[in-house]
C-alpha cells in the first residue's frame, strides 16, 4: 500500500468523551470514525486490523470444526416470544415494526435464530453434534454506550451455538471452546484469565468469561495467587470466614437501647466491637420477569458487602434496585433498626451467617438493636451465597490469598442445556426413537471490542502499538524526502521486493516532512519502521522497533535479508 493513495485521516484531536487510551488512539490513528453513540464506522486501517482478528477467530473455530453461517440482522420477535426472552431482555433490546406492523428486534446474540435454523432441519441423533456460528454485526441498546469500540451499541460479535445429544457431549464441546477461545487470545497477543461467571439474561448451567486483564476494564475479578482460581466477582466464592478475635465474645441475650445508631460504623463504635460481629441489614425492592416487585432485605455481617449480582439470583429476580424509606415504612419496617426476625418481607441472609451466634442486630423496634442474637437453627431456607468476595479473602481451592483485579470480557462460553430448544420446541430422535430438546452451548467473542482491548493492552504515550498478529502492516517504509530520487527509487525498490515476498507493507510516499511522517508511525503503531535518509549515501537505512523506538542501523546490502526475518 502506498500512503499517497490510502485514506489515514490522523488527527491530533481526540473526541471531547474520550477518556480511554484505545478510544482516543483509534481515533487520532485514522481507524475509526464515530457515526452517534455507540456507533462506530471502520475506515480502512482499522478494517484491516478487524478483518485480521476475524481471520483468527475463523481460522481456529474451522479448526475445531465449527461451521460459518450468516443469520439475518433483522430477527421477527415471534421468536423471540417464542423463547421468553421478548419479556425479558429489558431495553437493550431494539424492538420495531415494519410498514405491515410486524414486528422484529436487532439481534443481540442469535439464539432464536439458530435454534429455528436447525429444528426439523437436524432429526436423528446421528446428525450431531453440530457446531454453527457466524461473525455478524449486533445491537444492543446499551444503557451507557462508551469507551468507544469497548463498549458500542452496533458492534461485531462471533457467536457460536452447537447442538448435543447428551449433557456429557455439551461438557466435551465447552472444553473445547474454552481451548479454542484461549489459543484465539494467545494468538492476539494477550494477557486475559479464564474466570467463572453469571450465566445472565441468556440463562443456562455453567459459564466461563475469557477477561483481558486491564486497569480500565469494567468487571472486577477475584483471582488466587497461588492456584489458577480465578472468578467474576458476581460469582466468586471463598473460605468461611474466621473471627478477627482469638475467642468469640460472648452477650446475654436481649434488647439494648441503642438511640440514633443506625450505621455499623456507629454500631461497632457504640458496642466497641469489631463489625465482624454486627448484622447489616441492606434493603432492596426487586424487580421480577412478569413485571411485579416486592422488597427484599439482605442480612450480611457488618463488615461485608451485598454483591448486586447475586443478590439478583437469590431471588431470582430481573433487576434489583434501591428500596426507599417510604416504602419500608409503609410494611411497618423501622430503617436503621432492622433484623432477621423482621416481619412482613422476604428476606436473604449471607450463608456466612449460617448457625452463628453471639451476634448483634437490629431489633425491628426503633432505636433497639438485638444483642446476643443466634442463628443455630433458624431460617434453613433463607440462606444464600450474597456477599462481595473482597481482596485478602482466602481461596476456597487451595487456602491462597484472593486478591482483585480489572478485566474487559472478550469471549463469553455458557452451557445452556434446553434452555431454548425446549420451549422452542427444537427436538431430535434419540437412539431408542424418542424425541428429546437438543442440548445446547452458546459461545461469543468480541470481535470489534477487540480491536480496542488490544490498544488498551499495548500502547504507549506516543500511540497504538500492534501486537504481530494484528498490526494493519508490519512495516512502514519512510522516504524522508520524496524529492530525493535515490531514496525513493531505494525505498521503492525494497518496497516491491517485500511486497513479491507476501509482506504487509506500507510505503510513506507522502509529499510531507520526515517529522510528520515519523509522528503518524508512531501513532498508527506499525510495529517497525524502515528509514530511508541521509546515510543512504553512507550505504545505511535505519530500523525502528516501535514498542521499544530503538533505531537499528543496517548496511543496505543486508537489509533486505534482515527485514525478510524482522518481519
Ligand atoms: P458485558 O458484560 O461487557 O456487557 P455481555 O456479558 O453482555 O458483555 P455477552 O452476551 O457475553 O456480553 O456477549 C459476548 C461478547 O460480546 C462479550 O464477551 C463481549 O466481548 C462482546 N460484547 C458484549 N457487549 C458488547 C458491546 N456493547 N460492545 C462491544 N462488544 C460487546
Ligand atoms: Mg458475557
């Protein structure tokens, strides 16, 4: 390619929202335009790095012999009713009618669609498995479209869906993913960890999320220091927890006047305990598929946290919010004073708190907390897992301390079992001539998102710096001066040879001074530069190594071998 003809529109302005290094990058680089919010146009170098990933994803999945279809953008929601899910995928969901008011959605993942594809195509036992996918373009209306590429709402997205006979054959083909998805992100050249994850909206019995480990990233992870444990923080378990002191105090039981101590700060300050010891009551009004709501209080050890996530799933609730005073109040609910034995509500108490006594908590009475307090025996149906895993935690695997870190999800595998193919009536003859759902897995990479995730692993003050396997062009030949005859006709020369030879290379033939084309090297991210200047007279070129910027200087009779193994 020759840069006098390609279109790099480089800027030195970045977009007044950017607070990211790959959104600005990707922007100043000449990659990508933004169209609205969340909308993204891929100019021609960040088409190449696209289509670059997408090669690799395509090439590892034929590999693992998953078969490449296109589905339809455009999804009738009878089958989403179909499934359930046009209840209930919220507003993220882009629902519209045509000109006859029929009605559609975007597509945000495929499943209906697959499923509809393969029941009554797919009949007998003997036809599975079978692994389909496509590498498609997707909308989601996100409720808080940012980071650029990171987090869109028209994005590019792999998803695979495979279909099974048994639960044994589903376990046998996420293995495979989980292998296939990571020998993708070696390839890509990054730093990402496996972790156990929510199973979400989409549903199902198991799910694992490949994150890349950034410090911009959105999801925190727990992970072992001394085991390969690592989890979303949504999923992510511990040891029980030992007590802060050597032996358990211990209270006689009863009410205590505790005015105006309404916070565990002013509690543990009041009874001059550690939090440890305290019941936090945190309350909440959940939100349910069929649209009703009711409050829910969560009782934690003081010192813990509600993780949002799963207190979601203990209810098994759509979406959780705040409850607010009024409402308590009006189911006679004193705020600041609240405990287990409270009245009138559902209520979900950390497993931690299991059997536990000589506890503190509030007594459902104003300005009363509850001293004393003992779980052993009470509430076997109320317990659940609700608490934020929290670094220095101890690893339930192998006793290791769990410390928490930044990632960004780019690849997502769940087991979704009959999840759709049951109410969607998707059904093959078994060996013995019965019909059965299909049993399915469901597997998403993020392929615009990684466009971005790569930048955001690997640049530096100056711009982008490509990783091998997806830099737009692994050299860029820099005539310094384009009016010096022999530099071009050199640069020219080397450029055809590399070129025959089946390198990606561009020349930087632009009628522009050295410092400028340098500068445009450095923010497009190429990952080497050959300079062609003033010491060709000399015999000389110069190769820079972008990730390090160290310049290399090399006799012109070698530089064609040097290059061929370079790049
Ligand atoms: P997130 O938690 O980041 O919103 P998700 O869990 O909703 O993602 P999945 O349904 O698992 O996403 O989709 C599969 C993959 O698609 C994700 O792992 C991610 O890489 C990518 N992806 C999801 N949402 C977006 C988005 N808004 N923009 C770009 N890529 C996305
Ligand atoms: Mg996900």
């Amino acid at each position: 390619m020759r840069f006098s003809k390609f279109f790099v529109p480089t800027t030195k302005n970045a977009p007044n929202d950017a607070v990211l290094p790959s959104h600005k990058l990707l922007i100043q680089g000449g990659f990508i335009t933004q169209v609205g919010s969340g909308i993204y146009n891929f100019l021609p170098l960040g088409k190449i790095v696209l289509d670059k990933i997408r090669n690799i994803v395509k090439e590892e999945l034929d590999n693992a012999s998953c078969q490449e279809v296109q589905l339809g953008f455009v999804t009738p929601s009878e089958l989403w009713k179909e499934s359930g899910r046009f209840a209930k995928y919220g507003k993220e969901l882009l629902r519209f009618k045509d000109r006859k008011e029929n009605e559609f959605v975007l597509s945000p993942t495929a499943e209906e669609m697959m499923v509809d594809l393969v029941r009554n195509r797919v009949k007998s036992y003997k036809q599975l498995p079978l692994h389909l996918y496509q590498i498609n373009t997707k909308f989601r209306d996100e409720a808080r479209p940012r980071f650029g590429l990171l987090r869109g709402r028209e994005f590019l997205m792999e998803d695979g869906y495979s279909f099974h006979d048994s639960f044994e054959d589903l376990d046998r083909e996420f293995d495979l993913m989980e292998e296939t998805y990571s020998k993708i992100f070696k390839r890509l050249g990054l730093d990402f960890r496996v972790v156990d994850a929510d199973s979400g909206a989409i549903g199902g019995t198991g799910s694992k999320e490949f994150m890349v480990l950034a410090d911009n990233g959105e999801d925190d992870i727990i992970v072992c220091d001394s085991c390969q444990n690592a989890a979303n923080i949504e999923v992510a378990k511990r040891k029980k927890r030992v007590s802060p002191y050597d032996e358990e105090p211990v209270m006689q039981p009863g009410e205590f006047y505790t005015p105006d101590t309404k916070t565990i700060e002013s509690l543990a300050e009041f009874f001059m305990i550690e939090p440890y010891y305290l019941i936090k009551a945190v309350a909440k009004k959940a939100i349910y598929e069929n649209g009703e709501s009711e409050v829910v209080i969560y009782f934690l050890r003081g010192d813990d946290s509600l993780e949002e996530t799963k207190a979601l799933n203990a209810v098994n609730a759509l979406e959780i919010e705040d409850a607010s005073e009024e409402e308590l109040e009006k189911l006679g609910i004193t705020p600041g004073f609240i405990g287990p034995d409270v009245k009138n509500v559902k209520i979900v108490i950390d497993e931690e708190l299991k059997e536990q006594e000589n506890l503190i908590c509030g007594a459902n009475k104003k300005d009363y907390h509850f001293v004393g307090y003992s779980l052993k025996d009470k509430f076997s149906d109320n317990y659940a897992d609700i608490a934020e895993v929290r670094e220095g935690d101890i690893c339930p695997h192998c006793g290791g301390v769990l410390s928490q870190t930044k990632g960004i999800e780019v690849g997502h595998i769940f087991k979704l079992g009959d999840r759709y193919s049951k109410p969607m009536k998707a059904e093959f003859l078994d060996q013995n001539g019965k019909s059965k759902p299909f049993i399915m897995g469901t597997y998403g990479i993020g392929v615009s998102r990684l466009v971005a995730v790569i930048i955001e692993q690997s640049h530096d003050e100056k711009g982008c710096v490509w990783t091998k396997q997806s830099a737009p062009f692994m050299l860029d030949i820099i005539v310094s001066n384009i009016k010096n005859e022999e530099e071009l006709k050199f640069a020219d020369k080397i450029y055809d040879k590399l070129l025959s030879m089946g390198k990606e290379v561009i020349i930087d033939d632009r009628k522009e001074r050295f410092g400028f084309k340098m500068k445009d090297f450095e923010l497009i991210g190429f990952p080497y530069a050959l300079i062609v200047g003033k010491s060709l007279k000399e015999g000389k070129v110069e190769v820079v190594d972008r990730k390090t910027l160290e310049k290399t200087t090399v006799d012109i009779d070698k530089i064609e071998e040097y290059l061929k193994e370079l790049i």
